[in-house]
C-alpha cells in the first residue's frame, strides 16, 4: 500500500470533522476511515496535539488563505470583496463544525480567533479601500462577517442565491 501524504490525512482529517463533528477526530476513527493502523500516522504527526495543530493550520491555508489571495487578484477594492463574498455564498459545515469545536478546546479557540481576527482585517481593509471611513469599515466588516457565521447556524442554513440577496441588503 502506498505511503499517505500529510495533505491527505489533513484532507480526510477535515472531510471527518464536517461530517460527524470534532468527536469523531480520534485517531482511531481518522486510521479506520483510511483504512491504515497508527503506524503510518505517527508518521506525519508525533502525537495527536500535533496533528490537531497541523490540521488546523491547514484550515487556515485551504479555508481563508486561498480566499484571501483568490480576492487580491483583482485590481480594485470592490471586485476584491465581491470575490470573497462569492466564497462565502455556499455554507461550509465545516466551518460550523470547527467553530463549535472552539467552544470546547483552548487551542482550536485560540486558532479559531486568530482565523476570525484574520478575516475581519481583510474585510475592513477593502472597505475602508472603498469608503475610506475607519468607523463604517470596522462596523461593515464586523457585520459582513457575522452575516456569514450566522447564515451557517440557521436551520436550514441560508446560503447561495438568498444569501446573495442578504448580502446585496447590506
């Protein structure tokens, strides 16, 4: 059997949070999805706080990063937040999945803020690049970006073409 690249348990570590939600992250469950013992795993990762670590990192690459330098490819203010807000139109239960799991661990709340702390410096800076007003930026980032949590957290979530028209309100 082929050896597991880091990118794919980090790839599968995520697909099983999505799906059944941070207590499905033992190693066990993560070896047996992959159809691998621990061996392999120790592998990639020292123990399970290290992998944890990586695998939020990776989050952070794949799921705000990308996004991020996805919207700096356009030249102008407005296209660069239309481009993040257009990420943002299909819900994500990962990131449900990730923001919950903040709730119970110090070191994915830790990740997680600097993640959210992240995203709203970019939101506030295009605005700002848009309607050079400190106040408003601050206040229509901080409004943008819950808008899209807490799409993510109605039953059923709101997302593509209604979420869309909610953003267009704002």
């Amino acid at each position: 059997m082929a050896q597991l690249s880091r990118r794919r348990w980090l790839e599968e570590g995520l697909s099983l949070l999505e799906e059944v939600g941070a207590e499905a992250l033992p190693i066990e469950s993560l070896t047996s999805r992959l159809g691998v013992t621990k061996g392999p795993f120790s592998h990639h990762s020292n123990h399970y706080q290290d992998f944890q670590e990586r695998l939020l990192s990776f989050w952070q690459e794949e799921g705000t990063l990308r996004i991020l330098q996805w919207a700096e490819q356009e030249a102008k203010p407005p296209e660069k937040l239309a481009r993040v807000i257009r990420a943002s139109l299909h819900s994500s239960r990962l990131d449900v999945a990730l923001r919950g799991w903040a709730f119970h661990d110090d070191q994915v709340r830790v990740h997680h803020l600097r993640i959210d702390q992240q995203r709203l410096a970019y939101l506030e800076v295009v605005v700002f690049a848009i309607r050079a007003d400190p106040p408003y930026a601050k206040l229509l980032a901080r409004l943008l970006s819950s808008r899209y949590v807490g799409s993510q957290h109605i039953i059923p979530s709101i997302e593509g073409e209604e979420l869309g028209a909610l953003y267009q309100l704002v």
